[in-house]
C-alpha cells in the first residue's frame, strides 16, 4: 500500500505499508481518485499545521471501489464504486441535536482531523461511504465532494427558478455553484478575473464577466429591470467580491458566504438595514447535498470533465500542489491506482 504523507510546509514524501485488514464496521477501499482543494492547499503551505498531525496523508475528496468488508458490514459488496462523505460528527453536541452534523462542535473531517484518501488502500467507516452508478467514469465522481458543497451552497440561499444570480469567483467551487443554480432554473452570472475560468464557464453555458471591462452593476441593473440580484454567492474571499455581492442584492437579497475569510472584512452593514437583507452562511454539506451531488454528476449536469485539468501519481504530489499554486489549474486529481496496481 502507497500512500503520499504531508511531512511539513511544502514537502509531501510517501510511504509504503501492508495495508491492514478492515475493523468491524469499516469498509476497505482502493482508492482511484483523490482531488486536491484549496483547503488542501492550505495544508500544503503550512497554515494548518496546528491541526494536522504530521506525518499525515490528506485527501477528502475522492473514488474508488470496495475492495473488503469488516466484520458486521453489509448492503456493501466487494467492487462496487463509492465515494466517501469525509465528516464524522460526534451526535451529541447542539448543533447536531438540532441535525445540523455538518457543522458538529467536535466535527472529524476525514482527510484533515484523520487520515484522508491519499492512499492506494483506505480503510473508513461504513457510514461515511456513498455508492456510485456503476457506469460513473470514477475521476469525474472524484469532484462528487465539491459537488455537494455547491449543492449545499444553493441549497442554503433558498434559490427558486427565475432569480437572478451573481457568483463572485470562478474557482471551482464558484464553477459549480453557477452550475447548480443554472440547473436549477436560475439566471446566473459569474465574475471572474481570468480568462480561461471565464471560457470554462462559457462552455458551460453560463454568463461570466471580467469586472474590469463590464461593470457587474449596471449588467445587474440592466438584466434585473433595475431591481438587483435575489441571491449573490461570495466565493473570492477577496474583501472586494464582498462588497460587489452586497452592492449588487435587490431588496430582501440573500448573500451566501462561501469562501473563507480567516481575517475580518468590512461589509455595509446600513445596507442590511436598509433593504432588509439576509446573509448565510455555508459550511460543507449533508447527506442530502451529497446524494443529489452524485445525481448531478453521473448525469452530466455538471461539468466535472472540463474542470479536470492535470492527474499527478501519489510520488508527484508536490507538482500537483504547484501547478494549484500557480494558478494554472483548476482540478487536479491524484491517480492512486496506478501506484497501487488497481485497473477497475
């Protein structure tokens, strides 16, 4: 068994293990896939040192196969393809009590609190696995993950067909947010600086501007008969795309915070008071929005193909990580099966 460790800010060695026999209650995969995010990029640069305990293998969003089962498993069969909904949560704590695992007191992200996919051989809990149609290509299913966070993202602004929607960000999280509110019968427009993002979008049909050369109010304005957007996703985490979303919200809009912003931003509060506007927050998923991910996914709604852009092995992790870095990447997923030796 092949596995890619983070050994300390910048430096990912690997590791070669007999892979250990599943627990009672585990399922043991051979992972295919595992995609990196930004969080993951964090990890890379060292910022979160003080929560991962080095050596450590990483990776949450991923596919694979069954490849045996632990002592009282069942509905699962050796083979089959999967994914994994990487959060744990403790059931006990006030935000669980009320059904809200995703935002657990004491929540496990698997791939950040506890060892990830980034392993040809992954030994997890049953509960947390997710099947796959069988005819899923399994890279696409690698980006069921943040599929889901999207899923959710929609989910929580409470979108409805016929609004008007502005993602601010085209990253891709940004890509399939836009993606999903389109599915959904919104009519969206993307703001993003970089252009090959923006023709990304474009082959996916959605409007996606450069700031710079349109001015995303007056285009607001225009399509919205001067009313403004129902609903603006910040997916920047940049204190501009801030303010363009609440600049941009018609009265009683709903602006969803997606991105992360470690540092306070200034934000108009007179403007929520003014027109009555609503802001959400949007952390991970539940197991609805990872359900209606793999559906979006396997049915081609949703451009996981094009956002693949680079597939490194688990010896070439570092190059995966700068191409992220250098910002001429959008997906890249990490091959674990070629280490590992598995074709399915």
């Amino acid at each position: 068994m092949t596995a890619a460790t983070y050994n300390g800010s910048r430096t990912f060695g690997t590791i070669e293990t007999r892979p250990a026999a599943p627990r009672p209650g585990e399922v043991q995969i051979a992972v295919s896939y595992t995609g990196l995010c930004g969080t993951d990029l964090h990890i890379f640069h060292g910022d979160m040192d003080a929560r991962v305990s080095m050596p450590a293998i990483i990776g949450h969003e991923m596919s694979g196969v069954i490849a045996d089962l632990g002592e009282g498993v069942t509905g699962w069969a050796v083979g089959q393809p999967v994914t994994v909904m990487p959060t744990r949560s403790c059931g006990s704590c006030p935000a669980c009590s009320r059904g809200y695992g995703n935002i657990c007191h004491k929540l496990d992200f698997i791939g950040i609190d506890s060892d990830g996919s980034m392993q040809s051989s992954w030994n997890v809990p049953a509960e947390v696995v997710v099947a796959l149609p069988e005819d899923l290509a399994l890279d696409e299913a690698a980006l069921i993950e943040p599929t889901a966070v999207a899923v959710h993202d929609v989910r929580r602004a409470r979108l409805v067909a016929g609004e008007f929607v502005v993602v601010i960000g085209g990253g891709p999280v940004g890509q399939l947010i836009a993606a999903v509110a389109l599915k959904r019968g919104a009519r969206v427009v993307l703001v993003e600086l970089d252009p090959s993002r923006r023709a990304l979008a474009k082959e996916s049909g959605i409007n996606a501007i450069d700031p710079r050369e349109q001015n995303l109010l007056d285009l607001v304005m225009r399509e919205t008969d001067g009313a403004g957007a129902d609903v603006a996703f910040e997916v920047s985490g940049a204190a501009a795309g801030v303010n363009s979303a609440v600049e941009v919200l018609t009265t009683r809009g709903r602006l969803v915070m997606v991105a992360i912003h470690p540092q306070p931003k200034e934000i108009d509060l007179h403007r929520f008071f003014w027109r009555e506007l609503e802001m959400f927050g949007a952390r991970l998923y539940q197991r609805e929005d990872f359900e209606e991910a793999v559906r979006l996914v396997a049915t081609g709604s949703m451009p996981a193909r094009r956002l693949i852009s680079r597939i490194v092995t688990l010896h070439d992790v570092e190059q995966g990580f700068l191409a992220l870095e250098s910002g001429g990447a959008m997906k890249v997923l990490v091959d674990c099966r070629a280490v590992a030796g598995v074709t399915s």
